[in-house]
C-alpha cells in the first residue's frame, strides 16, 4: 500500500501525523512528552510519520533489517510514494544490526539518493523527530541541496567508505557532482580528472559493485 495523496498534507506547527501502528510505542510517548501533538492516521501508507518542516519519515528498526528480506522493495515504494515530501530514512544501528548497516546505507544513500539517519532506538528518534518539529520557521537541516549543499555529514561519511578516498578528496567529488546519483554514474575519466587514474578507478569500481548489490 501506497502513500495516499490525500493523506499526505502538512501537519500544522507542533504537530506530528503519525501510522495508527505507533500509537502505543514509547517513539509516541516521547513525542507526547515533548509538547508535540499527535495525529493518527489509519491510510497514511508506507510511510510512518509526517512533519511540518514538509519531512516524511520512513522508521526502519533492527528487526526491518535482519529478518525482513524486502526491505529494499519497501524503500524503494517509500521513495516513489512519498516525492512530493523531503524523504527521510530512519534506521536502527545496533549491536545486532550493525553488520547489515554499511549495505542498508549505500542502498538509501547511494542507490536512492534519499537521506539516512542512523538511531540507536525509538527514544532517540522521538528526540530526533522532537527537534525537527520544533524547528519553527528555520530550514530543514537535512533537507539536500545542490552543489556544496549537498554535503551533509551523512552522504560524507559513505563516499569516504572507499578504498582510498579520504575527506579532502570526498569534498571534491562532492563539490563537482550536483547529486549523489551523478557521482554514482561517472565515468572513470571524468573521476579521474578530480581525485587522478588511481582513486577514480576504486570509486567506479566501488558504485559499480554497489548498484549490483541493489539490483
């Protein structure tokens, strides 16, 4: 099931619309004690939570990722239900799931090109969540951009994953491909121009595995 578009407005200002299935989870109860008003809906989809900051919330949690085998087609769903919304992808990074994190975050970030923030649980999601609602009026601070502004921490951290490539090198890469699925899909030579033969043979080399891995 889908993203319905008519449930997909904008909640007001301190306000949370949230899937009836959370309704009893301590992610709820720490919203609720941060002054943050809760609405359930029965057909909002794919997707967990919506946000007044225009942010649409798919939560991933430790099980999703272990036992649940489609949790790429799921993504996958989320991001062509939910465009209309800036997609975030919640994922639980814990001691059992952490050995699946690296594949689950080149997926999201790589093959998507949506925006993954790792948690340790629902508590520190609902204080996630917390500042985003309260953010009144400022910008989204994981909204992507274009050019520079596409370098946030996250999509930094994972292109500095490959072999050889350091944070000097990350940030110019970064800096000359406007979105993370044109440095996906770069050819050796135009790498090469930026980072040299060496280190723009690993990163193609590194995306091509990866996009295999997701298909």
């Amino acid at each position: 099931m889908e993203c319905k578009k008519a449930t997909l407005s904008v909640p007001s200002y301190g306000h949370v619309i949230t899937s009836e299935k959370w309704r009893n989870s301590s992610l709820i109860q720490g919203l609720k004690g941060g002054g943050v008003k809760i609405v359930f809906e029965t057909e909002l989809g794919i997707a967990d939570f919506l946000l007044p900051n225009k942010s649409c919330i798919l939560y991933l949690s430790e099980s999703d990722i272990i036992a649940d085998t489609a949790y790429k087609r799921k993504l996958v769903r989320y991001r062509n239900a939910c465009s209309s919304f800036q997609e975030l992808v919640l994922v639980e990074k814990t001691r059992l799931s952490q050995q699946y994190f690296s594949a689950v975050q080149k997926f999201v970030v790589l093959e998507l090109g949506l925006t993954l923030l790792p948690i340790g649980g629902q508590t520190e999601a609902s204080h996630l969540v917390l500042q985003m609602v309260h953010t009144d009026g400022k910008e989204n601070p994981f909204r992507r951009k274009s050019s520079s502004g596409l370098l946030d921490p996250l999509v930094l951290s994972t292109v500095q994953q490959v072999p050889g490539v350091g944070r000097v090198k990350a940030l110019a890469l970064l800096e000359h491909f406007p979105s993370i699925h044109q440095l996906c899909n770069a050819t050796v030579a135009e790498l090469e121009a930026i980072v040299g033969q060496a280190s723009a043979q690993s990163i193609h080399t590194f995306f091509y595995k990866s996009s295999e891995v997701g298909r």
